[in-house]
C-alpha cells in the first residue's frame, strides 16, 4: 500500500473502534452501577459476570485469528464481530436480572473474541513496518477517544436523570455508524496459514515472545476487570456520576497519551516502554490500596490511563513483529486467549478477594503481580541487537 492508503486504512479502522467503543463506553461503565442498584448484585457476582463474558472471548480470539489468517477473511471477521455490539445493547434493555446481564455481557465479548485478531492483523497489514507502534498507537487513540465520548455520554444520562435504559438504547446509534465504515477498509490477501488444521504446540515462537506471554498471563491474574476501580472509587465516596467521569478521565489520558507512546515504542524499543507501563500499573494498584483521599483518585485515574497507553501500542507490536509470516492474526489470538483466560480468574480472584478479605487485598495483589511481572521482563525479554524496535 501507498502511504496514504495506508494511514486512511488505519483511519478506518481507528473510526470503526471510535464509533462502536463510544457505544460500548455509554454502557459499561454503568454496568456494575446497574447492577448492584437494580439488582442488587454483589462485588463477587460482578466479577463472575465479566470473568465468564472475557472467558468465552479469550476462547474465540485465537480461533478467530487462525481463520483470518487462513481465509483470508479479515475484514468479513471484523463486521461480524463488531455487530455483536448491537445484540449486547437490545439485551441489556430486555434484562430483567442479572442472568440477563451475563448473556448481554456474554454476547458482547463473543462478538469481540470473533473480531479483535483479525482487526489487529488488519492494522499490523496496513502498517509501516518501521512504525508499527505508532500505527497501534493511532489506532488506540482513535479507540479511546470513542470510549471517553462514550463515557461522557454515559455521565449525561445519569447526571440528568435518563436513566440506564436511555443510555442502553441511544448506544446503538454510534455502534450502527461504526459498522458501516466496515466495508471501505481494505484487506491485503497476504500469505496463507496454509491448509494443516490449528496446532498451538506446533507453532514455531520466538523465544522472547514466548517468555513474554507466559509473564504477561501472570500480570494478567492481577490485572481485574475496570469495573473494581469504578466499585472502589464509589466505595470512596463518590457518587455515581462522578464515578463516570473518573471514567471518562481515563479514556481522555489514554487517548491523548497513545500514539507519543506508541511511536516512543518504534524509537526506544518495546521492552524500553513495556517496563514502565508494568511499573505505573502496580504504582496505580498500590495507590487504590494505599489511599482514601479524592483528589488522589483522580489522579490515579489518570495514570490508569497512562498505563493504558504505555502497553497497548508497544505490546500488541511487539507481539505482532515477533509472529511468524502469515501467522499474525493466530499469534495475536494467542495473546488476546492469554488475557482473556488471565482476566477471567483475575476478575472471579477480586470479587472473592473484595467480599471475604476486604477491598485493599485485590488492589495489593494486583500491584505487586505488575512489578514482578516488570522485573521479569527487563531479565528475561532482552533486546535483539539487530533490531532494536523490536525489543
């Protein structure tokens, strides 16, 4: 591709998770206020709900990258994907319980199982190689950008007394626009998986990618759903309403911070740019367990998000560098899987953690997972000496 083909490509893509992430941020940062005011559901019952809905995405993620790749049928995986998004909506309005709540949650990260390798395949493809950071970086911009207007909607609707099912319904519009940007992004039919059937032991890995997954599935046993903060940040004494605009203050530092990240990444290597990411994660963590003081929770929030934006650039290109030749969008799926079965037992371990131990007790396991995951890190991810970016 020409380089303006492949910024607008990225563009697209970018505008696609804009739209339908606005429409997920309107609903998810309500979701554990609905139910525990509605339904009366415990922190443990939360974290069940998300760690079951991840559970099933981990799953589909790295079959959906294998089919990707095979096919070649990227892009037909994406749509489908983020159409999941409108089904999650429509259920959420028809929940009566928080059962109805677990399918919608359920739905919705089935849809982004199905959907997040190939996407990330789509922009590794459409990327610069030597900048491919900052192509993640752009993108995750564009993601978080959505998410806090998102997120910002979210705070109107409450603040004015709409309510939940306003906000539910009036989600699917921003969902409906990104899904039709869909079709205008190009796919590059580059080279096949080949026709042998999906063998996860016979994946020749890089060493260092491998190590490296194997910590950051550690990290992500620590690494709870999003939804604790916002439960701890209530817990603190702040209302509902501005519990989401803590929210929203995430999404914007994430948003501002992603793409000087990402290409930070491409200039200093990923290893240079992981480390820290790790360090400000556990440093947030050990702040929620430390402190009771508002102003303090602001800005862990903020550093919350400038975790976001330290990983999600470096990591994902590092990852995809790291993948053999027509085996992006498998790799991908791995780590996606990683995450996803790693949030899943994060999330049931913190609301266990929350009801039986205390609050405190999930956020000081989470930090120190993140700073032993970064030490881990600087031994045993080392840099290629012939390709520093890559590090």
């Amino acid at each position: 591709m020409k380089r303006k083909a492949i910024l607008s490509n990225i563009v697209l893509i970018g505008l696609v998770s804009l739209f339908v992430d606005m429409s997920t941020e309107m609903v998810y940062p309500l979701i554990p206020l609905f139910l525990t005011s509605a339904f009366g559901a415990t922190p443990a019952i939360v974290g069940i709900i998300e760690g079951i809905a991840e559970s099933i995405a981990s799953l589909l993620k790295v079959f959906s990258g294998y089919i990707g790749d095979k096919y070649q049928n990227k892009k037909r995986l994406t749509f489908f994907g983020y159409s999941a998004s409108v089904i999650y909506k429509i259920l959420l309005l028809l929940s009566t319980s928080w059962a109805g709540v677990l399918l919608a949650r359920v739905v919705d990260r089935t849809g982004k199982g199905i959907r997040t390798a190939p996407r990330d395949a789509l922009v590794a493809q459409s990327s610069d190689g030597a900048k491919l950071g900052g192509s993640f970086g752009l993108h995750k911009m564009l993601d978080m950008a959505g998410s806090a207007i998102g997120a910002l909607l979210a705070y109107a609707f409450i603040s004015t007394g709409l309510g939940f099912h306003n906000a539910f319904l009036y989600s699917i519009i921003p969902a409906m626009i990104g899904i039709s940007i869909i079709p205008a992004i190009k796919e590059e039919k580059g080279p096949s998986a080949g026709g042998e059937k999906l063998s996860l032991r016979g994946l020749k890995l890089d060493r260092r990618l491998k190590l490296y997954l194997a910590i950051m599935f550690v990290f992500c046993l620590g690494n709870s759903s999003n939804t604790f903060l916002l439960l701890k940040a209530k817990e603190r004494g702040f209302s509902s309403s501005n519990v989401i605009l803590l929210y929203l203050l995430f999404n914007v530092s994430a948003s501002v911070l992603a793409i000087p990240f990402g290409k930070l990444s491409d200039k200093l290597g990923r290893s240079a740019i992981l480390i820290p990411g790790y360090l400000v994660y556990g440093a947030v963590y050990f702040g929620f367990a430390l402190t009771g003081s508002k102003p303090a929770i602001i800005l862990l929030f903020f550093a919350y998000g400038a975790y976001t934006a330290l990983i999600s650039g470096a990591e994902r290109a590092f990852v995809a560098e790291a993948a053999p030749s027509g085996l992006k969008g498998t790799v991908l799926g791995i780590y996606g899987m990683l995450q996803g079965i790693g949030l899943l037992l994060s999330s049931v371990i913190a609301g266990l953690m929350w009801d039986y131990a205390g609050s405190g007790t999930l956020f000081w396991f989470g930090g120190s997972l993140a700073f032993a995951s970064a030490a881990a890190i600087a031994v045993a991810v080392k840099k290629h000496p012939e390709n520093a970016a890559a590090s």
